[in-house]
C-alpha cells in the first residue's frame, strides 16, 4: 500500500478537526414553556433570553432554547439530553440532575445568578388569608401554586395544604378567581402582569403586601458538560455575572422593570 493514502487520510482528519474547532460551540439549553414575565418568555424576548445573547455573543457560542413542561427540562438535564435549564431556583435534590454555580469553599455562588425574584400571597378580596413575615393565618383550605415550582417545600414547612393544580399561571388565577381556593402563591411580577392584563380577575384578586420568599434563579449545566468540558461551563457562569452587571444590561433590565405593573 502507498504511504500516501495514510498521510492524505490522516492530514484529512487534521483539517476536519481544525474547522469543527473553529466553529462556535453549539449548546442547547431547555426552560418552562410558559411565559415568565419579563424573565423567559415564549416570544425568546425574556431578560434571561437577553442575558443569554450577550452571552453567547461574548464567548463565540450558539445557543439553541428550547421550551418545555420544566419536569421534562429538568429530566433531560439529568439525562444529558441538554446542556442547560434555566431558570432554577436551588433545591438540594435538583444537584442530582446538573450543576449550580458554587464557589471554591462549596457554597452557592449567587453572584453568578442570572436573576433574583419574589413569591407573593394571592387571594380573594374579603378572604382572611394573610401572611405577615413569619406566620400564615386566616386560610381554612388549601392554597394553590403552579405544579413542580420551588415555593411548595416552603408552604409545607409551614403546615399548609397545597394543591399543585396547573403549570399555567393564567390558568390558577382564574381558579383562584372562581373561588376554587381561597389563596395561591405565585412568582410576584409574574402574578402582577397577568392580573393588569386581565382586569377581571384583578377585581376579584389581591396581593398581600409582605412577600413569602426572595429567591435568587440560575442557569443550571449537564453534568455531561461539566465532565467533558468544566473550564467552558465555568466560563458561562462568568460571562453570566459579568453580562448581568454590566451597564447595557443594566439599563435595559431597569428600562423593562419601570414597565412592569406592580399590582394591588
């Protein structure tokens, strides 16, 4: 056989090599496929959507999004299926399925959140149910929340009923609405603009002023990418804190945010 053959072969495989390297890593990452405002929205037009185009654009990746029921994005995650959930509050038993950004001593590294956001009590005007910082009072029944969502584990702990009722926010405050409960607790700006969408519900429905929970929101890597290529995934969560702090970002949040309803 000619020399030739294996060195064309194998200079062959050199350049394909050198082009697929010169090319932006593709990642894909999942979310809720339902609109978080103004975090994630279906439209791709969310401030985490934002967030991600600058982030991409900074490191010379190209990052697919795609939306689904988040037990699915977060079942895939722990599958491999994708690179990426966001956003997601911490809960212990989600490090199982993928990696939250943590610093050298192992604690949660909240500087590379990509945001932060409140949970607030919602109920119906003239229910009792209330909720002053430290206690719930006045609730006879159960209060709802959206399926799957973070702020469960911290109504159960207070000795609360819960019913996961809907993965569709609308969906719950019209059940709140119709007096199917008397109360539910929803992600605060989320809640809001619904309810000055849909001023119909908003005369039925009232926020309590003292929120239940400040949670900070992350992206979430595969452990798939974390073994094959760690400097990468630590390089987005720092391209992630550096995008969020950074003057454009921070006007075009403050600009989005002046926007938003506040509720009543």
């Amino acid at each position: 056989m000619s020399p030739i053959k294996p060195i064309t072969s194998i200079l062959a495989c050199f350049l394909a090599l050198q082009a697929q390297a010169a090319e932006p890593a593709k990642l894909v990452f999942c979310y809720e496929d339902q609109d978080s405002w103004p975090w994630v929205m279906l439209d791709d037009k969310g401030l985490n959507q934002a967030l991600f185009d600058r982030v991409q654009s900074a490191l010379k990746l190209t990052i697919e999004r795609q939306p689904m029921p988040w037990k699915r994005c977060l079942d895939g995650l722990a599958r491999g299926q994708y690179d990426g959930a966001f956003a997601s509050s911490f809960k212990a038993e989600r490090q199982v399925m993928g990696h939250y950004p943590y610093r050298a001593d192992g604690s949660l590294d909240t500087d590379k959140r990509l945001h932060s956001a409140s949970y607030s009590l919602y109920r119906l005007r003239g229910s009792q149910a209330d909720w002053d910082g430290n206690t719930f009072t006045g609730i006879q029944g159960r209060v709802a929340s959206l399926s799957g969502f973070s702020i469960i584990d911290f109504l159960k702990a207070h000795g609360l009923d819960v019913e996961e009722t809907s993965r569709d926010p609308l969906a719950l405050l019209r059940m709140l609405h119709g007096h199917r409960f008397e109360a539910a607790a929803m992600q605060t700006l989320r809640a809001d603009q619904l309810l000055a969408s849909h001023p119909d519900l908003g005369e039925g429905i009232e926020k309590r002023p003292v929120p239940l929970e400040q949670k900070d929101y992350y992206l979430m890597l595969s452990n798939r990418l974390m073994d094959m290529n760690p400097s990468l995934a630590h390089a987005i969560w720092d391209e992630v804190a550096r995008q969020r702090e950074s003057a454009d970002y921070q006007a075009q949040l403050k600009q989005v945010l002046a926007a938003t309803p506040h509720g009543n």
